[in-house]
C-alpha cells in the first residue's frame, strides 16, 4: 500500500478541522518507521486509529492498522513474531489490546492465540509479596508503577471480560492492582494527584523508607494512570464491589487534576508536586496533557463528571493543546510537539532528572493521546 494514498486530508474545513483524521494521516506519511512493533507508543498510537475508524469509518487507515498487526506482530499460527515470553516487563504487554481489537472485528483464531500467550505471562509474572504486580523482572523488584496499571492491567480486564467473565477472583485480582497504587502513592504535599511508583521492599534509593513511594509527581505517569481509569470503567462489572472503588479513583483524580491545570496556559508542568510547580526548569508537556484533557472528555460523555465543573476546564485544556503542540507542515501535515522523551524509576527520580530528558517532536506517546483526545472532542462537538 503507498503510503500517498494514506494522507487523506490535505487542507481540513476552516471552520472546524478534524485534527483526528489529520493527525493521524501526519503520522503515518511522516514516521511509520519509527520504533518497534511491539513497543507500548506503537500500541498505543493503534488505539488512535481505532477511535480514528470508530469516528469516521476511514477503510483505508483501517486497513493500514492491521497490516502493522498482520505484518509485524501476530504470526498466522497465533504466536507473537520475535516476542520475548520470558521476559516479564509490563509495558510489552499493551499491545494485548490492539491484537484483542482484532479478534473482536474478526473473531479469527490467530488473534485469540497470540492474546493467550500474553494473558499467560501474566500468570507467571512476579509479583509483590502482597499482590501487586512487578513492573519489570529483574530491573525492577517488588516496584509497582502508574505505568504499569496501564500497560497491563487494562489487557487483564479485556481479556478477563471476552473470555473468563464470571470469575469473580480474577476481577478481585484486577481491582488489586489499581487498589495497591492508591494505597501507597498518594502525593504527601497534599494535591490529590499520585507520585510515579512505589518499591514495596523499600530498597529502591529513591524509596520512601517508611511508605516505599517514589518523592514526585510525574505527569506523563499520572496522564497513563488516569487513562487506565477510563478503560477499565468500561469492561469492569458494575455489579462488583471493586467497580465503586475504580469510578471513585477516577472522580476523586479528575478533580485533582482540574486543581493542578496552571491557570496561564491551562496546561499541566512536567513535574506536578506542589513545591516544583513554576520552578525554573519545569515545562508544560504535552502527553500528558492530552491524555488528561482525554480522560475528562471521557469522563464527561460517559457522564462521571459535572458538566458545569469540567466542560469548561475541558475546552481550554484541549485548545491547548491545538495551540501550543501543533505545528502545521509545508507538505500540509501535522507535527506533534512537546513530549518528554521517557522517564523511569530507574534512576534518583530527582526533579533534576525528570527535567534533564529531552523533549521530542511525533513522539506516539504524545500523538496517541492526542488522537483520543480529538476524538472525544470531535464526538462532542458533532453532539452539541
């Protein structure tokens, strides 16, 4: 397939563009060779283009989306081409989901195979002493982070939800994962947000050494964290306990959320702990941001939040994002700006750190977000 006949919308309507179908065209005809296939930007850059095709039915893009899944993920025997299954890492476990989107369109057998083996790993994955999953084995003992809730735990559910639904001790085990963050990642200055991670075995140097937690508020780690909120909310039983648990983590975040949006750009800073907020070096981002204004545009249409409270918030929030992380090509596509490279808990997870990580420009942690943001934005507008 040319990648020419991808690009799809060289000049949007004035009047109300779809940055959804725009961007996601930008992407494609600009860095489709970029990163691996099985690497959690890749996968969730792929959840962009579902809601892309949910919104506006574009076959072509559909068809490009599972080439990269037919081509360079599942085998046709339903094993996971150049997957390693020993490798116990949580972020490979993201793209469980796309291949599950797959077998929900197609109901064909490879795409439940190659979702098994994943489901499977994570019944070999190490574990904390008291449940919690590892985020990765070995570099990360006993360490549970926001990423990770992302990562894997929203594939537990799905998977759980397709094919095991009435087991009612795996639902427990899912809501645990989500419980354990809560318990122990609560920022102690008092902003209702959650810091990056915690090392249950309070060795990690960065460790709190009587809670375990790491010392900041990371918001790329919060923006993944309330994502999974969103997803999970939609396959979690509503008749289960744990579902009340989930609904008040993600209400009780958005509003810290709401408070943390700086009031001069109405964005969010890098580092979101009280005592760093405006500090030199400190940034607006732009993954996170877009996966926070994502989660309340959600929240919204799913009707967890107050209108009169988040739309307005919401709106602001989403053209940021338009004007300070979307700069418009010469060849008549799109570049998403702004996004902080990586950041881990393997390292001092210091303020200096955080900041000291490059900022890049398509990166799919960013232009994923991005996509989903657009899209609730783009559904809302065609509602109102």
């Amino acid at each position: 397939m040319r990648l020419e006949t991808l690009f799809l919308v060289a000049a949007p309507a004035a009047a109300a563009p779809s940055y959804l179908t725009w961007m996601a065209d930008s992407w494609i005809v600009n860095n489709h060779e970029q990163e691996g296939p099985y690497w959690y930007g890749r996968a969730t850059i792929y959840k962009g283009y579902e809601a892309a095709y949910a919104l506006y039915g574009n076959e072509t893009l559909l068809s490009w989306y599972r080439s990269q899944i037919d081509d360079v993920v599942v085998a046709p025997d339903g094993s996971i081409v150049d997957f390693n299954e020993t490798y116990y890492s949580l972020d490979d476990y993201r793209i469980g989901n796309n291949i599950l989107y797959w077998y929900e369109r197609t109901r064909e057998k490879k795409y439940r195979l190659a979702a098994d083996r994943i489901r499977a790993m994570l019944d070999r994955h190490p574990r904390t002493e008291t449940g919690g999953f590892w985020h990765r084995q070995p570099d990360y003992p006993h360490q549970m982070w926001l990423d990770g809730i992302f990562m894997a735990d929203v594939f537990y559910a799905k998977w759980t939800a397709l094919f095991d639904g009435r087991n009612q001790t795996a639902w427990e085990d899912i809501v645990l994962q989500w419980d354990k963050i809560e318990a122990v990642t609560r920022d102690p200055g008092g902003t209702g947000l959650l810091v990056h991670g915690f090392d249950e075995s309070k060795r990690a140097v960065w460790a709190d050494p009587e809670t375990g937690a790491s010392p900041l508020v990371w918001n790329r780690a919060l923006g993944w964290y309330f994502v999974s909120l969103v997803e999970v909310l939609d396959i979690y039983p509503k008749d289960l306990p744990g579902y009340k648990r989930l609904l008040g983590y993600y209400t009780r975040l958005a509003g810290a959320i709401r408070r943390a949006q700086a009031s001069e750009t109405n964005g969010w800073y890098l580092i979101l702990s009280k005592e760093y907020v405006g500090a030199e070096g400190n940034y607006f981002e732009s993954s996170a941001a877009a996966m926070f204004t994502y989660g309340w545009l959600a929240g919204l249409r799913r009707g967890y939040l107050d209108e009169e409270t988040f739309a307005g918030p919401a709106a602001k929030a989403y053209r940021h994002l338009i004007d300070e992380f979307v700069t418009h090509n010469r060849n008549g596509t799109l570049t998403w700006e702004g996004t902080v490279q990586v950041g881990s808990l393997n390292s001092d997870a210091s303020f200096e750190y955080y900041t000291s990580i490059p900022v890049v420009p398509h990166d799919t942690r960013g232009v994923g977000p991005f996509l989903l943001a657009s899209y609730e934005w783009e559904l809302r507008r065609e509602r109102l």
